[in-house]
C-alpha cells in the first residue's frame, strides 16, 4: 500500500514556545515600548506618565489596576 492512512501518517512535533530558553540571555530588552514621543507640556502629568511607564516595565504589566495607579501616585508624593 503506497498510500498513508490517517493513522499511520507521522505525528508532527510539538514545539515549546511558552518555555524559556536557558541558552538564550537572560538580559533581553523589553519588547514593548510604552513611552510615546508626545508627552504633554505639563512636567507633572509627564512625571506621572513616566512613573506609570517605569512600574509597567518593572512589573512587566501591560494594564495596570486603579489600585496600582495609586500606589504610583502616591510614590510620587500625592495625598488626599
């Protein structure tokens, strides 16, 4: 029989992609950028924007919650 039925035909390799490469290194930059070229006039909205930026990057999260929002604006010296 020349012809391949369904069950015999070889069973493809599966490739880990989720898993990390230990020969790789480890320093790799961030792929993401989150800073954008047009930040706005006012130092104090764009120091806010940066402090949100720099914590993104550190906890390596695209979103982040109100509850981590405030936790930045209070990093930055804010109080109610």
């Amino acid at each position: 029989m020349a012809e391949q039925t369904l069950l015999e035909a070889p069973t493809p390799v599966f490739v880990e992609r989720r898993q990390r490469d230990t020969a790789a290194p480890t320093a790799v930059a961030e792929r993401r950028q989150f800073r954008d070229g047009d930040r706005s006039a006012r130092p104090e909205v764009a120091e806010l924007a940066n402090a949100i930026d720099d914590y993104k990057i550190a906890y390596r999260r695209r979103f982040i919650t109100f509850e981590e929002l405030f936790d930045v604006m209070t990093s930055l010296g804010y109080h109610r």
